[in-house]
C-alpha cells in the first residue's frame, strides 16, 4: 500500500463470471478501505507534487497508489488519473466522494473488460446475470 512502480496484482485470467464478480469484489474492497479505514495512509500517499497518479484496487485485496504503467494499451483499463490534484482545492470529503465516483466507473470497467473476453455460453448465466448490480456503489460505504 505504497506509492509504487505500478500495479502489482492487477492481472489475471478469469475463467468464469463467478470469478469476475469475485475480482470485482475484492479490489472494490480494497479500494473501500483506502476511502474509510486507511484514509490518513491514503491521502499521505497522494503527493500533490507529483504528476498523475492513480488508486488501484487489486484482485488480492489490497490497495495501492501508482502513476499508470507507461506502456500503451494497458492490459485493464486504467483509474481516473491525477488523484492527487485536486486534492487541496475540495473539502476532504468532497475530494473522497469523487473518488468513490471514479472508481465505480473503473470497476465496471475492469469487469467489463475481463466478461468480454468469456464465449457467449459463459457471459450471463440466469445465477450470475446480476451480481454486479447487486453490489453498492462505492460512494454508499462513504455515506454509512
């Protein structure tokens, strides 16, 4: 949970719609953790001065802040880039709401990306058509 390099754990080959919901579950996790629990660690990490960097939820559990991996394309699709700059311009939690807002929308679309690569006999089963809408937002843990 540093300012690394980049990502660690961001890649995996997911086999199943089950296991994407699982992925999804564990970086929305660790990103729901970053906003609440480690908010001190997290903003500590979100160096104004530095160009670009982006919250990363990983398939393990954990959180981490990076700058985005320099080659083109990535292999997932990348968070909001520039967490750290608006920062000192918002009310802490105006700045922590639109974070949450921006990694929903990354979330969905690491989902996304991994459920386009299953065949069509393993995209939405009737079990599975709708795990992801029955997950939160990532701003509702912010408002609890």
């Amino acid at each position: 949970m540093d300012a690394a390099p980049g990502p660690s754990s961001r890649v995996t080959i997911l086999c199943s719609v089950g296991d994407i919901f699982s992925d999804f579950r564990a970086r929305r996790s660790a990103i729901v953790r970053a906003l609440t629990e480690d908010l001190e660690k997290f903003a500590a990490l979100c160096n104004p001065g530095l160009d670009c960097l982006c919250l990363y939820g990983n398939s393990d559990g954990t959180w981490e802040v990076a700058p985005p991996p320099e080659l083109v394309p990535p292999e997932l699709p990348e968070p909001a880039l520039g967490i750290n700059i608006p920062r000192d311009t918002l009310y802490r939690s105006d700045w922590v709401a639109l974070l949450a807002v921006f990694t929903d929308s990354w979330l969905l679309a690491v989902a996304f990306f991994h459920g386009a690569s299953l065949d069509r006999d393993d995209r939405y089963t009737d079990r599975d058509s709708s795990l992801l809408s029955l997950s939160h937002t990532m701003l509702l843990p912010l408002l609890i």
